[in-house]
C-alpha cells in the first residue's frame, strides 16, 4: 500500500510541472491550456497579431509529408505579472505548445 502512494506522488510531482508550463490564465481568469480547439483560443483570446506557418520534417517522398504547425502570437495579460508575449503552437487545429515571455523583466 505504501508503495502505491510512493508511486502516486512521483508521478503527481513529474506530471505537475509539465502541465504548468502548458497552461496560461489570463487577466479575466480564462485559462489556454494545450489539447484546446483552434475556435477555443479564438473565444478566449480574439485573433492573433501574427499567424505562422511552419513545415517539420519535410519528406521527399509524394505519400509522406512533413508536419505542420501553425504559430500564432499574442500580446495579452495574465492574471498576475502584468504583459506578455504568447506564443501558441497548433498541430491539426490543436493547441501542443504554449511559450510565454514577461513584458519588462530580462
């Protein structure tokens, strides 16, 4: 029994970090968390102020292609630390990556 506590906080404190650096609460406390819909970001966020698009792994073969991801970037503000410059990854209409930079701090 014990080890199965054992093995449940290792795996809490492993996963808990991971699923904070793909998170992001916003000013008015509406949260941007990887795994959410493209149409989602758009409610909770509005357009971005650049749209990217990036091709991964191009392959020379015509069946196989490479993967792309959608980079979009936003200037809002979180719920604590003022603005920042968001960055949103999208894989097949998919939020996968969410990159975040603090306004004002080096």
């Amino acid at each position: 029994m014990w080890l199965k506590y054992v093995i449940f906080i290792a795996g809490l404190s492993v996963s808990l970090p991971v699923m904070a650096q793909c998170s992001f609460r916003l000013a008015d406390g509406k949260l941007l968390r990887c795994g959410m819909a493209s149409i989602e970001v758009i409610e909770r966020v509005g357009q971005p102020l650049l749209r990217e698009q990036r091709t991964l792994g191009v392959s020379t073969n015509a069946i196989e292609r490479g993967q792309t991801v959608e980079v979009w970037s936003y200037k809002v503000k979180a719920d604590v630390g003022g603005e920042f410059l968001l960055s949103i990854e999208l894989t097949d209409g998919k939020v996968t990556t969410l990159d975040r930079k603090q306004q004002g701090r080096l």
